[in-house]
C-alpha cells in the first residue's frame, strides 16, 4: 500500500508543475494552432525560451522586479498545503546537484528551477548560470512546443473535435 500512496504523490505533484504549464500559457498555442500548426510550435519555442532566460536573468538578480518575483514565488513552489506534495517538491529540488542532474530535471520542472537551485548552492558563477540557463531554457522550449504547439495536444483536440462534427 505504500508503493501505492507514494506513486500517487508523485503523480499529484507532475500533474501540479504540467498543469502549470497547461492552464498560464499551453491554451494559448493551442489556439493558434488552430490557425496554423507550424506558427504555433515556433510561438512555443520563442516564447517558452523567451520567457525562462528572461525569469532566470530575473531570478539571479539580487533585486528583482515584482512580477518576476511573484512568477519565482509561485515556480519555486515554497508553500503547499499538502505535507505529502510538499515532501515530494523537496525531493525533486534536491536532485539538482549540478549541471548533469539540471539537464535530467529539465524537462519534468522546466529551467528556471534548476539553475536558480545551482545559484543557491554558489558552485557556478552568474555567467556560466547564465549559459546553462540557455542550454537548459532551450531544452524545455522544445519539449513545451512539442506538447503545446501545433502537434502535442492541440493536434489531439483538433483530431478530437474533428472526429464529432
């Protein structure tokens, strides 16, 4: 039974961190992939890429702005309800040990934690955190416009749709 309880906690917790990606920015690519399929997997690219250079640039500085603090606030995933979500989040943050293990979490956590968890630990200096925040940022962009652009999900609910009318 505990194997159980434990598989569903991780469960619960990848549904949380894909959800997040889903519900703030998936729906939009989605919908433009109703219009065009290949325009939406660039958008995705461009904008995921975009949008975690532009979070861990943020995220390294010493003062950040309050929208980017709110968005690391809310990403970092400090404070959750459940002990048992809490406990798991934990467990992920703590695998990222360096450059290697941020490359494995990347594309089940995105690239802002991983290299903000690496700046806290002050092994790499701002420009190399800088540099692997590309690598890393380009790494998750294409796993996000693969599932959100023209051909992840909106071709499935396209498909979808198209098989009932």
């Amino acid at each position: 039974m505990r194997i159980v309880t434990s598989v569903f906690w991780w469960f619960v917790v990848f549904i949380i961190l894909f959800l997040m990606d889903d519900l703030v920015f998936g729906w939009i690519f989605w919908a433009v992939a109703w219009w065009n399929q290949v325009a939406s997997t660039v958008l995705a690219f461009i904008a995921s890429f975009s949008f975690q250079v532009w979070l861990v640039h943020a995220g390294l500085r010493e003062k950040r702005g309050k929208v980017a603090q709110g968005m690391l606030d809310k990403l970092m995933l400090s404070t959750r309800s459940m002990s048992a979500i809490e406990q798991r989040e934990r467990a992920v943050k703590k695998t990222v040990v360096g450059i290697v293990s941020a490359v494995i979490v990347t594309p089940l956590i995105g690239s802002v934690i991983p290299v903000l968890l690496l700046a806290k630990q002050e092994s790499l200096s701002t420009k190399a955190l800088k540099r692997l925040s590309l690598i890393l940022a380009a790494l998750y962009a294409l796993e996000f416009c693969l599932i959100h652009g023209g051909y992840g999900i909106s071709l499935a609910i396209r498909s979808t749709v198209q098989m009932f009318t």
